[in-house]
C-alpha cells in the first residue's frame, strides 16, 4: 500500500484526480495524455533508445528493416494479447494474476471511458514491447549486416515500439472521447471499438486496424450480431463466477453490473 501510495503522490497534480473521457474536450485530452506517467515513460525511453542507436549505429538498410517490421508487427502481437489473454477467462482463475488482469482490462470494460485505466499499466507493457521488438531487431541487425549492427537495430525496433505504443494509446483515447472524428477512417475504427466495448467485445480487438480481425474471422458490424453480448462489459467474471473465483471481486469491491453509465450516475447520486 505504500508503494502505491508513493507512486500517486509523485504523479503530476493534474493525475491525483479521477478524468473520464466522456466529460472531456480534445484539448484536456492532449493535455492530460502528455501529462500522464506511462506516455512520458515511453517518450523518454524512445529518446533514450535512440540515443543508445547513434551511439552504436546500424547501417541503414537493416535500420528500416528492423523499422518496418516493428510496426508491421505490433497490430499481430496486440490482436494476439487482446484476444487470447486480455479476454481470457482463465487469469481471473489464478489468484497471483487475478489483480494484473483486473487492472490491464476487466476495469477497462467494466467503465471504458475512465482515463486512468485506459492506458497500459507499465509493468505489463514495456516488457511486452520489448520482447516483440527488440530481438526481432537484433536479429535483422545480425543477418543483414553482422553482429556490430545487433544492437543499433535492436534499439531502432524497440524505439519504434514505444512511439507505436503511444500513438495506439492516442487513438484509444480519442474512440472513448465525447468526439466525433473528422477522419472517415478514424471514425471506423472508433465505430468498430465501441461495438467491441459497448455490443459485443468477442470481435473487434484491432485498436488502429482490423486486418488480423478479418483473417481471423472476429471483424464483425453490429447489424451481423443483432444480440447484445451478456458479457460485454464483465469479460464473463459474472456474479456467480465470482463465488467460484473471489480474487477480482475482493480487489473491486464487489461485482459491478449493469451499463457504466448508470453505474456512474449512481455513484454521483449516492455522493450527492
């Protein structure tokens, strides 16, 4: 409790309070993003792995490479952990990973338009990232043009990594802000996020593209499931499943049900 008492406190101020997307502009939304601890993280560590690349450069053809693959790879390995481990239904079985799941995505859908929880919690990304990123890099560096190049490419990837992750998370922010998109192409896919959150969240798991949803058979519109998913917003830790697995439900007070909003207002009017 300490520990996450310190780590509140060393938050800037404008994050020692609650922020919910649904009552929040454009502009209070940059502002927060650019303020919040995870972003800065990644920002800082992206100039820090390019810093680590100049001082030990790799040539320039593995040096794209290494690129262009980072960025190519991280819809696959995102789709892959939303949907087989974010949406799983055996973490919340296990009681040392009943607390990370709850945090990286049960709070997400049980109230996806609370800021705080939206982003990745750091002890679960950066690794993430890393590993997906980086040995691909070094690899690329190896064959392309020897070991010298190993770890100017391996930097190269994992800085693409990161700065990947904070335009994912941007874009994520936006699909659950009171916004309406100019983009046609940004407006699709906040059409297709808010299904996934809102109708049914067993489709849809792309954040800024849907291409590994199409080859794998989850791209859904809402008309092709006319039926609302039960689960949507509990991922299936329902009531009963929380008399067999308690660990969640100790941690969040409970089982919610019922649409965030109303759960919101009800909390609003029992404060009032």
């Amino acid at each position: 409790m300490k520990i996450v008492k310190l780590a509140h406190e060393l938050r800037p101020p404008f994050w020692r309070r609650e922020h919910h997307l649904d009552r929040m502009s454009f502009r209070e939304l940059v502002i927060a993003y650019f303020q919040y601890p995870a972003i800065i993280a990644y920002l800082a560590l992206a100039a820090l792995a390019v810093g680590l690349f100049f001082a030990q450069p790799a040539p320039l053809a593995p040096t794209l490479v290494a690129i262009g693959v980072a960025t190519l790879i991280y819809p696959l390995v995102w789709y892959v952990l939303h949907r087989w481990v974010l949406h799983s239904r055996w973490m919340f079985k296990v009681p040392f990973l009943a607390s990370t799941w709850k945090r990286i995505h049960y709070d997400h859908h049980q109230d996806p338009n609370h800021l705080e929880v939206l982003f990745g919690a750091l002890h679960t990304t950066l690794p993430t990232i890393a590993i997906a990123t980086a040995p691909l890099g070094y690899a690329i560096g190896t064959t392309m043009a020897g070991p010298e190049a190993a770890w100017g490419a391996a930097c190269a990837a994992f800085a693409t990594g990161l700065v990947t992750t904070c335009f994912y998370e941007f874009v994520h922010c936006i699909q659950h802000l009171a916004y309406k998109p100019r983009s046609k192409m940004l407006a699709e896919m906040k059409k297709r996020h808010m299904a996934h959150h809102f109708h049914d969240e067993n489709g849809n798991y792309g954040i800024t593209t849907f291409l590994w949803d199409r080859l794998f058979g989850t791209y859904y519109d809402r008309p092709e499931r006319p039926a609302k998913s039960e689960t949507v917003f509990n991922l299936g830790y329902t009531p009963e499943m929380a008399d067999r697995y308690p660990h969640v439900a100790r941690l969040s007070g409970g089982v919610a049900t019922g649409h965030p909003r109303e759960r919101v207002r009800e909390k609003v009017s029992a404060e009032h």
